[in-house]
C-alpha cells in the first residue's frame, strides 16, 4: 500500500495469490491511520484485487471497524476483484455502510474517486 499526501489516495494492490489475514489489515490499517490521521479532510482508497483470492473474517472485521470511524470522508474504489471477493466487498459495503464502488478496470475507479473530490 502506498499513499499519497497531496492527493491523500491510498494504494493498495495485491501482487500474486493473497489471503488476506487479521495480520495483514492489522499492519495495513496502522499504516493509513496514520496517513490520514485526524485530518478531517476527504481521502480515498484504490484498489487493485488482482491477486486477491480470500479475506478472513478478522480481515474484514479490522478494515471494517476502520473504516467505519471514517465514513463521512473515506471514498473506497475497487478494480480487478473476483467473484468470491466481490460478493464479499458487496457485503462489506452494505454492512458497513461505506462509500465504496467496484469496477472492472482501474480507469472507472479513478474517475469515480474524482468525482468524490479526490485527486486520483
């Protein structure tokens, strides 16, 4: 995952076959937190499922409580997910709420994160 500060757009791609783990969002979720820190302003989330295979339910849960806190200025785009992880994010979203979309290909997923204001 990288992150941007001007722009304040976290990447975050999945290189070869992951399963993804409580351990894995534990490291992830520590590193944007402080990216975006107490800023109130609006940042995004870009993401590439490519290699993404499974989430754990502690996965799911960590990025969850996380991104609950930050749902009146967190935009989350997802591109390239599989169907098992797709029906899985489609039931995150719903779950918690968030402002999130996904799309087949990367370019759609920037747009809709420009037209949340974020410079992606």
């Amino acid at each position: 995952m990288t992150w941007d500060p001007d722009t304040r757009l976290a990447c975050i791609r999945f290189e070869g076959e992951t399963h993804a783990t409580g351990a894995d969002a534990r490291a992830l979720v520590s590193a944007l937190g402080s990216w975006v820190g107490a800023d109130p302003a609006p940042f995004g989330l870009l993401g590439d499922g490519h290699g993404l295979r499974s989430l754990d339910a502690e996965y799911r849960s960590l990025w969850g409580r996380f991104l609950r806190r930050q749902s009146e200025r967190c935009f989350v785009a997802f591109f390239h997910m599989g169907p098992v992880v797709r029906i899985a994010a489609d039931m995150f979203r719903i779950g918690t709420g968030l402002q999130m979309k996904a799309f087949a290909d990367e370019e759609p997923a920037r747009a809709w994160l420009r037209e949340k204001g974020i410079d992606a």
